[in-house]
C-alpha cells in the first residue's frame, strides 16, 4: 500500500459529496486519473460503530485484492490531524459486496442494512459524477489527458486482468458455498475447508480454519457451540447411548440440528474461501 503526501498533494483535486444526506469525499489524482474515497467516511455513512470500522480497515488492508486499490493520504493532506486510509473507486463495490448482511445486523442495525445496500448499489457512481463535469476543452489538455489515461491504463492492465480472475474465483466460491444442497452441505464445506488448508499450505492447517469457523459463528450468531455440544451428550448418556456414539458427536452434529446455524456455517466457510483467496469447488 502506497501512503501520499508532500508535494504529492498538488496533483489532487479533493471534493466534498453529499450522498443520501451524508458527507462524503471524493479525491482524484491529476497524474494517474484515478478517484479515491475515504473509508471511513464510507463507514460514518452507513452508520457502522467505531468497532465495525476498524474492522472494516483491517479487513480492507489484509485483503490480497482490496490492498492493490488503497492509498493512505498522511496527516494533512484530507484530515488535518490524521491519516486517511482510501480506496479506489473500481475496488469500491467489491468491499462494499464482502461485507454481509446478517441476521443479527438486521435485527439490531435494521437502517445499517438499508444503508449499506444503497452504498453498495450507488455509492461508486455517485462519487464518479463528481468529476465528471471537470472534463478538458482544449486539445492540448485533452491531449494530455488521453495520453495520462493510457499511461494509467497500460500500467494497470495486467493487474486488473488478474484481479478480475481471482474476483470471478470468488464469486464462484460464493456461488457454490451459498448453493449447496440440505443433504451435502458438510461434504461441500469440507471440501472449501480443505481447498483453504491446501493454500495455507498443507491439511494440518484444516483443525485451526475449522476453529476459525466456529469462532466465527458463535460471535455472529450468538451461540456456543460447545456448551450445545455438552449438552447434547449429556442428553445421549442419560438415554442410554452408548459411550462410543456420544464421544463421536462434534459441532458439526450440532450445527445440523439447527437450519439457522447451517445457513450461517454456510455463509462463513463462503467468506473464509474469499479471505483466502480459493475458488469455487468445481476446481476441487
């Protein structure tokens, strides 16, 4: 991630946008053409908490894909006393897309859900318009513009196709994971659990993504798993289940009586495939 700053700062026109009542910024870059927007006046807009943005900026900034479009303006450049992560509009509705729509947001942020979707559907070209009345007249700037644009262009190409590639791998993740049958959902799981483990680097790294799923459950869905799990065996003991039966339950045995719960591991092996970057199970 590159940070801008010093003399830098001549070659950007910063721009204030009002979008659906809240305020914006939009900054582009004379040299390169490119438009940035500020994350975390993205997340103030939608209405997340400071804990959901600071989420938000690390997610943004670990992810192999969203980090090739950020750029930290230093302290002084957009805010006089800090620095401002931003994003480049093309990588724009690709953030705002992995940030899911829970239950639990539903229930408890129902207007941050309604935000974000609007985000999601209109916030890049909203923040685009806003140069687009700044367009060259004369021959010698259009000259000079056309020339910057491939000079941009030329430069990105390749990183754009191979963005475009691992973008479609994920959606495709996303599409086979969200898509699964009530009878296959463990095997397909597995499967993208296994796919994740061999990018991490062997099938010793299954137990720990695994542990990463479970956690991430019980905090977005509100449950323990392993007090369910207790109880559960508790409950095959005093029917007489043998020994044996009831040290084999796990919390995948937990989760398959619970159809929210499926639904939720489902969406959550989905985002890990994304976080780290495996396509779709046809590829298994």
């Amino acid at each position: 991630m590159n940070k801008l700053g010093g003399r830098k700062m001549n070659e950007l026109i910063i721009r204030p946008v009002d979008f659906l009542g809240d305020q914006l910024i939009a900054i582009k870059n004379e040299e390169t053409g490119k438009i940035y927007t500020g994350v975390s006046y993205i997340c103030k807009g939608i209405g997340f908490t400071k804990g959901q943005k600071d989420r938000q900026v690390k997610n943004i900034q670990e992810d192999e894909i969203l980090n090739r479009g950020c750029l930290k303006f230093e302290a002084g450049v957009i805010d006089p006393n800090n620095e401002v992560l931003a994003i480049e509009l093309d990588f724009l509705p690709l953030w705002l897309a992995k940030i899911s729509i829970t239950p639990n947001m539903k229930e408890e942020q129902p207007q941050v859900a309604k935000k974000l979707v609007n985000y999601q559907l209109k916030a890049k070209d909203i923040l685009a318009q806003t140069f687009i009345h700044n367009k060259p007249t004369c021959i010698e700037d259009i000259l000079i513009s056309s020339l910057q644009e491939m000079k941009a262009i030329k430069g990105d190409v390749e990183a754009i196709k191979q963005a475009n590639v691992e973008t479609k791998e994920e959606i495709q993740g996303i599409r086979d994971a969200v898509t699964l049958e009530p009878n296959q959902w463990r095997k397909d799981t597995a499967a993208l659990i296994n796919k994740i483990a061999n990018k991490l680097g062997g099938f010793e790294h299954i137990k720990p993504v695994r542990e990463e799923a479970y956690r991430l459950l019980n905090n977005s869905y509100g449950v323990n798993l392993k007090i369910r799990l207790l109880n559960k065996q508790k409950k095959m003991a005093l029917e007489g289940t043998p020994k044996y039966k009831v040290n084999k339950i796990n919390y995948l045995d937990v989760i398959a009586e619970d159809k929210k719960l499926i639904n939720g591991y489902i969406n959550i092996i989905s985002k890990l495939a994304i976080k780290y970057g495996v396509g779709g199970l046809q590829n298994k």
